[in-house]
C-alpha cells in the first residue's frame, strides 16, 4: 500500500507534504538534540535518528521468545496517518514519531524493528501471529481490551477540520445535516456513528458519516468537498491542515483528551512488562521526548505507561 497512490490529483499539491515528502537531507544530525533534528518544523520528514538507544539486557529478557526467535520486532500500523505513522517519499519507507518510538523500543530489546504497514482495522486481530506489537494512534477503549492489552505510551484529543473560512457553517453541537468524514475502526468513526442515529432518532435532517480506510483519504474528502467536516486525534488533524496551505482550517479545540497504546497479544503479561519498562527507559533518559519534540508532538507526552489504563467509552 503506497501513501501517493490515495491521493486524489485535485488536492496533490495540498497533502503531498503531509503524507508523501521527506527533505532531501539524508538521515538526521545530532541524536542528542532534538532541536537540531526538528523535521516536523525543516520538512526533512526523515525521522528521530535513535540508533544510539542500547540494549538493556535485563528488560529485554523479559521479551517473549515468540517475539526474539527471528531477532526482530514486527510491528502492524496503518502508514496513513501523519505524523504518527506514514510513509516518505519511496512510498515504501514507514516514518512518524510512532515508527521512532518503536525503533527505539526494539532498540532497548536489542531486535531489529520491522515496522509493516496494514490497514487500520486488520491491526489488532493480528497482533500475537502475524505482528509481535501494533502501534498505530490506538485509542485506549473498553471494546479494545476485551481483545487486546495495551501499554499507553501518548496522549492524545480529537479535533474538527473544514475547508478555510468553514463555507458549510458547519456546528459541531449540531451535525445533523452534514456529512462527516472519518477513518474506518476509529473511535472517532464510532462517535460519529452515534450522532448519526440520535439526529435519525430526533427526526431530524441525516448526518453522512463517510468512513475510509486511509486517512489521507479522509483529509482529501473534505478538500475536493464531498465532506464538509472531518474528526480524528488532534495530532493528525493539526498536522494534516499545516501541510494544505491555508485551505483548511481546525474547528474549535481538541476535545477528549484519551491515553493512546501499544497493542500487545491479549495476556501477554511478559510482553506488556517488557513494553513498559522499556518505554519508561526512554522517557527517563530523554529520548521518549525528543523523538516527539522532532515532530511537534511534546503535548502528547506522558509520564508513565501504564498496562490496560482504563479506556474510553467510544
């Protein structure tokens, strides 16, 4: 799956940046400066460099030996949304402060980190067989840990865009009427659902959620005008409308402020310990925070991960 071949030709030139470039700059200077590593900010969208991140043997002895036989980590994620996870201009390469985060973790196991792409909603049941650990911005829900644990790494809210100047007066209190773009399997698609029957319920006019599984794709809707609004984690909104030269524009605040995680085999207590000591390694000597100061992301930081954190509603 190849981030450029999504985009509509229409829009190209507006969502390119966000989804497709990387600087011509190879690789990234200083890895103990995050500032001089600043991507989200030059355009050299080439990623955190953390090849000095050591192994630390006695975390890494709790990993499983599923997961150490082939000496790498597999991890499953959708490299669609920026700038958590999407890909550079190769088309093939996955880049974002998720892929950092995860580079560094395979680090601290001493594994090679085999980040794959996959579509959003084939994550979690193929986490445990086909991929070692999903990260992917999974908001932490009660219908997610019934499937699966998760180790919280990010915080992140949700926000509303539309096209600059908000033609279709569009009124996040009342969306009946309007059409809604979102990602397949979000919480946000969810939430969107659920405004949906209570405008049918009210009997008022229908609200059009149009559900797609990139969220470039999602973006490029309301762009081209066949959605008047889209919803998802405030990190990949911003980050999106940065990259569209003024033509759209966030809707208010971010709202919901919810803890992300890491998706882990549901059980698997080892590897959660695993994931968690190891995370908490690199917030502790600063590489968890520079990796998301390169991207823009340091709002988002926590403080401690914690193991199947209690979840949203949605």
């Amino acid at each position: 799956m190849q981030a450029g071949k999504t985009l509509k030709s229409a829009v190209a030139f507006m969502l390119g940046a966000a989804m497709l470039v990387t600087g011509a700059a190879c690789g990234t200077s200083d890895a103990d400066d995050a500032s001089s590593q600043s991507g989200a900010k030059s355009g050299e969208m080439t990623g955190y460099d953390v090849s000095g991140v050591k192994k630390d043997d006695a975390i890494a002895k709790l990993v499983p030996d599923y997961v150490t036989k082939d000496g790498k980590l597999t991890i499953g994620m959708d490299t669609s949304y920026a700038p958590a996870e999407f890909l550079a201009s190769d088309g093939k390469t996955p880049v974002g402060f998720d892929v950092d985060i995860a580079k560094a973790l395979a680090g601290v196991f001493g594994l090679e980190a085999d980040p794959e792409t996959a579509n959003f909603d084939s994550i979690i049941p193929s986490v445990g067989s086909k991929y070692d650990i999903g990260i992917s911005s999974f908001t932490v829900t009660k219908e997610r840990l019934e499937a699966v644990d998760f180790v919280s790494h990010f915080d992140a809210g949700s926000a509303w865009a539309v096209k600059k100047g908000n033609p279709q007066k569009v009124d996040t209190s009342n969306l009946c009427g309007k059409k809604v773009a979102v990602q397949t399997a979000t919480m946000q698609e969810t939430a969107a659902n659920k405004m949906a029957k209570q405008c049918k319920a009210d009997g008022k006019p229908t609200l059009d959620v149009i559900s797609s599984k990139l969220q470039t794709d999602v973006t490029t809707n309301v762009a081209t005008g066949k959605a008047d609004v889209f919803y998802a984690d405030s990190p990949v909104a911003g980050y999106a409308i940065a990259q569209t030269n003024g033509e759209l524009e966030m809707l208010g605040k971010a709202e919901g402020i919810a803890p992300e995680g890491i998706v882990v085999k549901k059980g698997d207590k080892q590897m959660d310990e695993a994931l968690q000591k190891a995370l908490q390694k690199l917030i502790d000597d600063g590489t968890y925070m520079k990796i998301l100061k390169y991207w823009g992301v340091e709002d988002g930081a926590i403080s401690k991960p914690e193991i199947n954190t209690p979840g949203t509603d949605e």
